[in-house]
C-alpha cells in the first residue's frame, strides 16, 4: 500500500490561484463591497495603484498557500520514523519493494515446512547442540534481570526497564521501571558501525563501511584492542564483564565479547574488519519480506504494534539441508551469523549472550581448577599426569561454544522460543527476510553468499545478498 502525496506542481497552483472563482482579483473589481474605505486617503484616489496593492496581496497569499503545503509535506516525512508506532501495511516508507508483505504462520498455528526445500530429519542430535536453558518466559526473563543487576547503575536501569518492556503483553513478573526509559525501538536510529582489530589500518573494507553508509549519518567506531581492553574496565569496572574479559587468554575471545558488549551499550552495527558491504545497512532485509503472525502471544492487535523498523537484525549462518556429518564441522544445525550483527541498546539477546559469556568463563575456571587438583592427585599417586597438564583452556571447551557462532545462537533462539513460541526449524531453508516481533531474521545469503552448497546460499548478485565475508577468499558457487 502507497502513501505517498502526489506531487505539488507550481505553474498549476498557480493557474488555480488564478482560475478560481474567488480570483476577483483578475478582472472583475465590481464584487468589491461598495462600502470599502481604503486605509489611506492618497491611495483611494489612485486606481491603478490600489488595483496593484490588492493583486500583490492576493498574490502573496496565493505563495503563502504553496509555502503551507510544501511546509506539511516537509513536516511529514522529516518525523523521526524510529519513534513511530505505527500499523505494518501503511509502512510504505519501509522500502518500495515491499508492496505486499508476506503474513507467515508460526507453527502453533499449523505451519509447516515445504517438501520442496530438500530439508532432511536431522534426529535428535540437532535438537541436542543447542543449549537454551529454561524458555518459559517467567524463568527466561527473571534470569536476565537477575543479571543485568550486577552490572552498572546507569547500564542496569537502562537493561531492566528494556526487559520489562519485552514481556509477553499482560505480564507481571518484572517490576516496572523505577521512572519511564524510552529509546527508539529501532535499530537504525544508533548509526554507529562498530569494528575492532590489533591495530587500525583503515582498510580497503573498512573504508567501503563508511563511505557507502555516511550519506544516511552512520560513523565509524574503530577499537584496537588497547582501546576495547580501555573501554571494557572502564564501563563495566569491578563486575563479572571485567573479570570475564581479564581471564580471556587470547584475542578471538575477547573481539567476540566485543561484538555483544558494544550494541548491548551503544547500539548499532558490528562488523568484522574483513566484512565488504554489498549495500548500504537502512537497505538491508527490504525484500520479500515475511512477517511472522505472532497473534498467539501479543493478541489480535500485534500489528499495530510493530515499530516500523526491526530492533535486531542478524542473518542465517548455517543452514543444513541434508549433508552428513555436519554435526562435526558446524555448532548447530542453524546457525545465527555474529560477524555482522545490528541491535538497539539493552536488547534481551545481547543481554543474554554477554551473561553467556560470563557464565562459559566460570565453566572454563572450573575446569582449570579441576585440572590442577586432579594434577596433584595424580602425582601424589605415582600416575602419570603428562597428558593433563598437557591441556589447556581450549580442552575445556571450544571458542564457539565459549564465546562465538554457537552461544549466540542459543541467544537469539531462546529469545525467540521464550517470546515467540518460535523454534529453530521455523527458520530452516529460510530464503528471503523473515521478521518475529521486533527482531528481523535474514537468510544465509544474506552475510554468507556463497560458500557450503547444501546451505542453499545465492551468490553476492542475489538482491539478498548484503555483507560479504572474507571478500578476498570469496569463491562463486556452481
């Protein structure tokens, strides 16, 4: 549905003006009210003058009428759209590919994934990777805001009162905020593009990132690791982030605390240095859009209350059709991307990935502590020990499970479960966006083109395709 105004010509406002039957003005004097006393005497006795005082009048309300509705038109599209609340099919303005949006089923409500796409059962060995804990969203949401009080005053109020603000509508196991925390609801109003590394080199990518987006107002937020290590301690000072970040020993580790640290706080754009954009970020996730009906937990009126733009958008990373073994080279059989990755402040699924992080560094500690007992046990029994202090903190558990692709995942998909009543299957062969409430999922193609054939990916021409990983290792799929 189109709202746009049809344009306002001059030269026809004008002629108009000019035309209508109030246009006395032009020609004839005699409807004049024969009683009109002119405000100077001098300019009663001057016709041609008076004649010309009353046309310039005239013509001058005639510019103020255009000015007015050039003026509204102005108002109109210059309204903050992030802060608007508004029904989804009059949301035109969102992209003019979105002509008519596709309304998707949950499967609560029968849906169920077409035959065509080539998907095979893969068993219980697929449910068993992820790791969501409880997702009943009174355990879900009750964890998290026993988290987000250890953190900060000013990142706590802002967390919690978030959190409150994502329940299931008519809950009450949160309590409300102690005063109203409002931020616009979408992603694209923090226009920062975060990216770190050892040092900065201002690469050939890192450079594509600003200029192909810096006519729409984002910036750059380049961090060395001197100064993420700054910044960490001094936001997150004496609390478990700080702990967590001192215990990483090496460098991957902490860049993937970064990538949830820096939206959970700022908001934006996180993009690893070796990303090239394909297409400017406000253009991501406009095509073929689906929008999930989510009447089951937000009510009748659930569209009404969509923001007008998406809070989250993260895109499909893995996508197992039907290859064997995949269970030895991918975390999870879905798989949510974290190269690139956009949020608003104090979303859930940030919250929930940074106290993630934080409780696999404890796993990690316990497993270090362990292993130095059990060193001393067996030495003090005469056993052999070499192959334990042969072992480090990589035994204990992988980087994707600690920090990277793996965790993530289990954020986003307990938010959607605990929320949405959404599971991972909803998402399988996904091949156009699909937006669940506030958070906005894209397919594979869309951060990985190309690259595993049974992932069903397109290549980086696909209208769907807007980041591109690794650019200068990129290989066009047969």
């Amino acid at each position: 549905m189109s709202t746009r105004q049809p344009r306002i010509s001059i030269a026809r406002l004008a002629h108009a003006i000019r035309s209508a039957p109030w246009a006395f003005w032009r020609k004839d004097y005699s409807l004049l009210p024969n009683t009109s006393h002119p405000s100077s005497p001098d300019l009663s006795k001057h016709g041609p003058i008076r004649r010309r005082l009353v046309q310039t009048s005239l013509i001058c309300l005639g510019l103020l009428l255009i000015f007015s509705l050039f003026s509204y038109r102005h108002y109109h599209h210059s309204v903050d759209p992030y802060k608007q609340w508004e029904h989804i099919q009059s949301q035109a303005d969102y992209s003019s590919d979105i002509e008519d949006p596709m309304w998707g089923l949950t499967e609560e409500m029968g849906w169920v994934q077409s035959s065509e796409k080539g998907l095979a059962d893969l068993g219980t060995i697929a449910e068993e990777k992820y790791r969501l804990g409880p997702t009943d969203p009174h355990t879900y949401f009750n964890r998290l805001y026993e988290f987000a009080s250890s953190l900060p005053t000013m990142i706590r109020l802002h967390a919690q009162a978030e959190l409150y603000y994502h329940l299931p509508p008519k809950s009450n196991f949160l309590p409300a905020p102690p005063a109203p925390f409002s931020q616009p609801p979408s992603m694209i109003s923090y226009k920062h593009i975060h990216q770190t590394d050892k040092t900065f080199k201002n690469s050939e990518e890192t450079r594509a990132w600003v200029n192909m987006n810096k006519a729409d107002g984002w910036t750059l937020n380049f961090l060395d690791d001197q100064a993420a290590a700054a910044w960490t301690k001094d936001l997150f000072h004496d609390t478990d982030i700080e702990w967590a970040w001192d215990y990483m020993h090496r460098g991957v580790l902490r860049a993937d605390f970064l990538r949830y640290l820096l939206p959970l706080v700022q908001g934006g754009v996180y993009s690893d240095v070796d990303t090239l954009p394909l297409r400017p970020i406000e253009q991501w996730g406009h095509v073929r859009v689906e929008y999930l009906d989510i009447s089951v937990t937000d009510g009748s009126d659930w569209r009404s209350k969509l923001s007008t733009y998406p809070a989250v958008i993260v895109a499909i990373d893995v996508d197992v059709h039907a290859k064997k073994g995949w269970d030895k080279e991918w975390p999870r059989a879905v798989d949510i991307c974290q190269w690139t990755l956009a949020s608003v402040p104090n979303h859930p699924i940030f919250l929930d990935a940074v106290r993630r992080v934080v409780n696999s560094t404890r796993v990690v500690e316990a497993w270090e502590i362990w292993r130095a007992e059990e060193i001393v046990k067996l030495e003090e029994a005469g056993e052999d020990a070499s192959d334990l202090r042969g072992q480090h903190r990589d035994h204990a558990m992988s980087v994707m499970e600690w920090t990277g692709p793996g965790l993530f995942s289990d954020s986003v998909m307990a938010f959607l479960l605990a929320r949405y009543h959404v599971t991972w299957h909803r998402l399988r062969g996904l091949d156009h966006p699909l937006r669940i409430g506030d958070v906005l999922i894209l397919p594979i193609t869309a951060f990985s083109p190309g690259g595993e054939a049974d992932f069903g990916a397109e290549g980086p021409d696909s209208p769907q395709a807007n980041v591109l990983h690794e650019s200068k290792e990129f290989v066009q799929p047969n």
